[in-house]
C-alpha cells in the first residue's frame, strides 16, 4: 500500500492552525443543535526549569522512606546489606540502564521486608556515574508525577516507593502509567529507570483480569507491570542467614541483635524495622491500646489518609470495647493509651506516633486547590506500616461498628477521607452513612463527592437537581462532571440532553471530550461534523480519534488514508489502529499488507504486534512462523505469547507441552493462559485435569482460576472446600468468584446458607458482588437491616 501526503497534510495543517490560532472555539451543528468546542489559545512562554531531582549521592536514604533500623541521638544509621535473589534482579535492571535501556521494576513485598533499601543499593553503581534521582512528592505524590513526568530528562532514576499512591490513584494511576510508558518507549528521552515498590494486595489488585462484563480500571497498569515486577520474600533463606551472621560477626551490632530475635524464623528485615515488636505492643495491648488501634486500622484499610484526627480516633475507639472493658475505664483512658502507643519500638518507630503533615509548597503563581480541606482539630496521629498491613489482614472481613461511621462524620473534614469512607460503606451496604458521608464531603466542596451525588440523583430520575450538583462538582475544580452527566443521559437513550449538556460545557469554558461530541454527531447523521472533530482530535495527539478516522476511512475503501492515520497512531504510541487495520486487510485477503503493517509497528518497537503478526500466520497455514512469532512476543515480555504457544501445543494434542506453557505463563503473571486451558479441558469432559490445574494455581496464590475451582468443588459435593476457596478468593479482592457460590447455593435451593454468606461478603465489602435487594435501605452497622431513611 502506498502512503498518501494528502492525508498528513490535512492533519498537519490542523496541527499548524491549532498552534498559532487565536481562536478559542469551534461550531459544530448537530440537528438544531450548536455546540461550541474549545481549543486551547497560543502556550504562554516557557517556563525554564532545571534538571528534575538531584544527584543521588545527594540524597539520604531515609529521605526515600528506608526505615531506619536504629536511632543513636539524632543520628540514623543503616546496617550491613544482604544481598537477595531479589537484588540480582534489580542489579540487571540497573546494568541495563546504564548501558542506555530504560527500564522499569517494582519490588512486591510485605511491610518492613527489606523493598525500598533494596532499591537504594541498587541504585548506588548509577550514583557513581552522575545519575539524578527524583522522588515525585509534592503536594501529593499522584499530582507531583503527572506534573513533572514529562520533563523527566535522560540518566534519572524515578522514585516510586509505595508506588499504591501513583498507580492505585482512582482518578490518575490510568495516566500516570500511560505517561510512564512514555518515558520508557521513546528512546530520545532515555535511558531512564523507574524504581518502585508495592504490597502484594495492590499487585494482586492491579494485576487482575477484569471480569467479561465489567469495567477494566487498571488496564494500563497491569500492562506497564506485566513482567516488571519480582517478589521481595518475608523471610531470609538459609544463603541470607548466613551473610547476615558473617557481617554480624565482622561488627555489625544492628545485625547481630536482629538474628537474635529473628534467626529462628528468618524475618531479619521486619524485626530491623521493629514490625515484630510492634506486632507484640497490638496484641498484647491493654483493650484501650486495641481499640485505638483497631479504630486506626479499620480507616487506614477503608481509605483515610495517613493523618488521623486524636478526636475521631477516641470517639471511634468506643464500640471496640466490650461492654465490661468500657465500664472499667477510667477517665484518663485516652491519654494513657495514646502515651502507651507513642513510645518507639526498639528506639525506632511507634505503634501509633503523633505526627505533623508538611505544609504543602507550590511554586509562585500556582493555583490552590479549588476546595482546600479544613484542617482538623487537634493532634494528628500516624499507624505504623507494619501494623496497618497486619490489619488490613487480620480485620479484612469485618465492617467497622457504629462508633467508627458517626465519628468519622463527627470529625473527619478532609474530603478525600470522606469520599473514601463513603465508598467503603457503600461497599458493604452501609448506604445511609455512606450517603452522608458523601453529603458531609459535598458540603466541603469535594467535586467528586458532588458528581457520585449527582450520578445518584439522575439515576434516580432527578434529572434537574443531577445537573445542579453536575454544575456544583465543575466549579469545585472537575471539569468533567458535567460531561459524565451528559453520557450517562446519552446511555439511557436522552441523546437530545445529552447533547444540551455538552453544549452547557463547551459554552462556559470547560473542555469537551472530542469523541463524545463526535459520537453524537454520527448518530444525528452529520458525518461531515464527525470527521471534523475526529481530524481535529488527532491534531491535538488524540490517538482515539486517529483509530476512528482509520476504521472510516478503511471501510470508505480509502486504504493510503487509513494506513496513514494507522501509522500516526502507532507513532503516538497506540498500536490500536494499526492492528485494526491490518485485521482490516487480513479479512479483505491482503494478507501481505497485514504483514507489512505488523512487521513496521515492530520495527518501530511495538513488538506487541508480534501477537497480531502470529496469528494471521497461524490463519494462513504458517505454524511454524506463528510460532516463531510468538516466541519473539514471549522474548519481549508479552506473557499472551504464552497462551498463543498453549493453543497451538493443545490443539495438536501435546497437552503436556500446553500445561507446561501455561504453568510458565502463570509463573510471568499471566494466568489467563491457564484459566483458558482449564476452561478448555472441562469443555472436552477431562475434569480431573482441570480441576488439578485449579489446584496447582490456587496452591501458589492465583486466585484468577478460583472461579472455576470453586464450581467445581461445589458440583462434586464438597462445600467445605469450595467456600475456603470462595473466601480465598474474597481475601484477595476477588468478590465475584464468592458471589458465584451465593448464586449455586441459591439455585440448590439453600436460601439460609446463601443469605449468611451473602451477609458476611457484604460485611467484607463485596456488596457489589453479591444480591442485596432483600436490604433495600442497606444495612446497619451491626449488620440488622437499615429502617426506610431516605
């Protein structure tokens, strides 16, 4: 196929007229309607800005949050380092960049095992040779990274320890990940290296396979970490121990008095931190130390910030109490538990240690906050790491009692920590203080308290007051929420509202989502309108637009067009087109332009393509070169090779060579592959060998297939064995495949044992997983259905 300048030129001559123009908006007409898009005006001049980050030599490890391991006066000191598996893979990682390849790498572990100094040792060979180190921080680590990540220059190491914060965040991990895989894929901003660490609860989170029906709100993330992470074990293994003896034995007296206590079970780096004595400090505490506690706990593990108010924690504490502890206490209860939980664990960190926020730094000119949450009253308070992972544990299936829900309305005035409170209470059918929660966070300005409010309204037929909170949630500083409203009237078939609300937004200077607009043109009939908006959009670097200007143009029989826009796109970074495109061609029989497409996003680095490429050779009669393609995906870090290589092994009837491909894949993260060739296997009646497969997964923690272990278990009659798993499954986030034994249990006819397990997922936060019509008003506290309140 040829390449057409015509096409480039159109794009480019919007790109040019979007650059220099003045004009602030374009009309496009919809039926009667008029809708006013507004582009950006001409860049202001550019502020110049030095290097991000600093040497890393400059740099103090505790800074970077490396626990310290002892305190002397005011001196903090680290002790001799043992080198791990772990550190071997680090170190390649590190040898790579700089050697010129970017990289990235995230260090899964528990709290206090030793994550983020394994990556200040591996960080040092770069220190040696000038390499800047920048640790996105200010004024929250979500907004520091999607500010600066596209200044990231070349021969720095970003820093994203408890990276939770930037790729877990509900509004920005999606971009932050997308800007990431930016910085790694273009190679005139390299080399680079992206460090971070995380707990195996969020991987597992991020990681997950979204179900067929519902929404994928980490597809990013799991992408940017498939094959970039490596697990930071619990314990030192036998070749560990043995460093760390011979470096006490060299003078280390940190590591000595460690292996101490710790040289029976091999937890060296949590008892460095101290986790093990403040593990101690909890379970053994008087019932005040628990409750304070456990009232911490329990806002830590359903979304409050790290800063806990004094006031709320007490009020909260008073329903963790029993009744005969409650009556004993004495006046002072408070002060003397909260003297009792300051004080440091082997002179480090404290159970539950006051605390005071940094102020947060903006450079001159930068705008506050549209709603700045109103400081709280009184001491601030921080739960240790350690005890907050151990609880997220200990208490994941327990819903927080009534003193917790009304002190946390009583007290709490951040609006994030409200939101956050709000959404788990919704999640476990709490739904009257889950609305005013929602109502108090509102109250304070918080645009999307404002717009789940709204949401609600108009799913309610409250369309007017919807768009009044709509409205509200704009001004509060999101500019979509009028647009959300708009597509959600658009969903439920009020094309015509729809298109008013956009129109609404367009006209008060808030920028409109160019696909919506151009959606909606199509469906009135107005192509010409659509196109326009769709070549606009690619100008302004929109990729989604580009793939829709690929689709028409190819079934238009516009071929040089579509290839263009395709390539476009592939250069932006979204293979989407191109793949389209060459599925296009495939199926018109242009199998040799399908394959030049591929083998060009290949070349230019897209070696996902090489997917694409496996499977229009496996179509053609080619194993041998869909296989070799697959293997080259594999190679480069694509783990759905695997599940291509699998097909082909079991379709020729090397079923050994399949459950060894997938056990392979499943070991890369990729357990897709395995719950195929499990789904596959029952559907040829050999249940014994999926369920084996089942098993072998469920043994080492992937819960992904749980599913159908699950069925399984309970078809055969063995219910015990099918709710451990269902709850495995629970424990891990993964609600559905327990909300699917509710629905067996149902359909068997044991409408009791459905309801308890109903009940107690609900308690655990997967009402969303599990019927709970038979609660129309939600749930109390205590679990006893909720009274008519609204």
């Amino acid at each position: 196929m040829g390449v057409e300048n015509g096409v480039a030129g159109r794009v480019d001559r919007v790109r040019n007229e979007l650059a220099g123009s003045t004009v602030h908006g374009h009309v496009v007409q919809a039926g009667d309607a008029h809708i006013t898009v507004n582009l950006p005006g001409p860049p202001g001049a550019a502020v110049p800005r030095g290097p991000l980050g600093r040497p890393i030599g400059g740099w103090d490890p505790h800074d970077l949050e490396v626990h310290p391991a002892d305190v002397a006066g005011t001196a903090r000191v680290l002790p001799g380092y043992v080198r791990r598996r772990h550190d071997e893979v680090a170190a390649e990682v590190v040898r790579d960049a700089a050697a010129g390849r970017s990289g990235l790498l995230v260090l899964v572990g528990s709290s206090s095992t030793g994550k983020t100094r394994a990556c200040w040792e591996a960080v040092q060979p770069l220190a040696a040779e000038g390499w800047r180190l920048w640790h996105p921080f200010d004024p929250t680590r979500a907004e520091a990274a999607l500010a600066d990540l596209e200044h990231v220059g070349p021969r720095t190491v970003v820093w994203l320890n408890e990276a939770q914060h930037y790729l877990g965040h509900p509004r920005e991990g999606e971009r932050i990940a997308a800007a990431l895989h930016t910085l790694l894929t273009r190679p005139e901003r390299g080399p680079v290296l992206v460090l971070g660490t995380l707990w195996p609860e969020y991987e597992a989170r991020y990681t997950a396979l979204p179900r067929a029906s519902g929404p994928d709100p980490h597809s990013r993330v799991r992408e940017l970490l498939a094959g970039r992470t490596v697990t930071v074990p619990d314990a030192f293994d036998e070749r560990a121990l043995r460093e760390a003896e011979a470096l006490a034995a060299s003078g280390d007296r940190l590591m000595a008095d460690a292996l101490v206590r710790a040289r029976s079970h091999g937890r060296v780096a949590q008892d460095l931190a101290g986790a093990l004595e403040l593990l101690r400090r909890y379970e053994r505490g008087t019932p005040a130390v628990r409750a304070l506690l456990e009232a911490a706990i329990d806002a830590r593990r359903l979304g409050a910030g790290l800063h806990l108010p004094q006031a709320f924690l007490v009020d909260a504490a008073a329903d963790y109490f029993g009744d005969r502890d409650w009556d004993r206490l004495a006046d002072d209860w408070a002060e003397a538990a909260f003297a009792d939980l300051g004080r440091p664990v082997h002179g480090k960190e404290a159970p539950l240690g006051r605390t005071s926020p940094r102020p947060v730094r903006r450079p001159p000119g930068t705008p506050a906050p549209a709603a700045p949450p109103t400081a709280a009253a009184g001491p601030l308070f921080r739960l240790a790491d350690y005890l907050e992972q151990h609880g997220r544990t200990a208490r994941r299936r327990l819903c927080p009692p009534a003193s917790f829900w009304q002190s946390a309305l009583a007290h709490l005035t951040d609006p994030g920590d409200l939101g956050a409170l709000a959404s788990a209470a919704e999640g476990r059918h709490r739904l009257q203080w889950a609305h005013h929660l929602r109502l108090r966070a509102a109250d304070s300005g918080d645009p999307d308290a404002l717009m789940a409010l709204g949401r609600s309204l108009e799913e309610a037929g409250e369309g007017a007051a919807a768009e009044v909170l709509a409205w509200r949630a704009v001004e509060a500083g999101n500019p979509h929420a009028v647009i959300h409203l708009g597509a959600l009237r658009d969903e439920i078939g009020d094309s015509e509202g729809a298109v008013a609300l956009y129109g609404k937004a367009a006209e008060a200077g808030h920028p409109v989502d160019v696909m919506d607009l151009a959606w909606l043109r199509e469906e009135a009939g107005d192509q010409e309108g659509a196109e326009a908006l769709y070549l606009r959009g690619a100008a302004e670097g929109n990729t989604q637009c580009l793939t829709e200007l690929t689709r028409r143009h190819a079934k238009a029989g516009d071929l040089g067009a579509a290839e263009e826009f395709a390539r476009q796109a592939a250069a932006d970074g979204d293979l989407d087109a191109l793949i389209e495109l060459a599925e296009f061609l495939e199926q018109g029989g242009d199998r040799e332009g399908a394959e030049a497409l591929h083998r060009w996003a290949v070349g230019a680095g897209h070696t996902y393509a090489l997917l694409h490429l496996g499977e229009i050779r496996e179509k053609a009669g080619d194993p041998e070169g869909a296989e070799a393609c697959y293997r080259e995906a594999v190679g480069a870090g694509h783990t759905f090779g695997f599940t291509a290589l699998m097909r082909m092994r079991e379709g020729s009837g090397d079923r050994e060579g399949a459950e060894d491909l997938a056990r392979l894949a499943a070991d890369a993260g990729n357990v897709y592959t395995l719950t195929e060739l499990v789904r596959s296997r029952e559907e040829a009646g050999d249940r014994t060998s999926a369920e084996a497969l089942c098993v072998w997964a469920a043994a080492r923690g992937d819960n992904q297939v749980l599913s159908d272990l699950v069925r399984m278990r309970e078809e055969a009659g063995d219910r015990a064995t099918a709710e451990a798993l269902a709850w495995q499954a629970a424990d891990a986030g993964l609600f559905s495949v327990a909300g699917t034994l509710v629905h067996l249990w149902e359909r068997a006819g044991d409408r009791a044992a459905a309801e308890a397990l109903r009940r107690r997922l609900t308690d655990a936060g997967g009402a969303a997983y599990v019927a709970t019509t038979t609660w129309p008003h939600g749930l109390d506290p205590d679990g006893s259905p909720s009274a008519p309140w609204r």
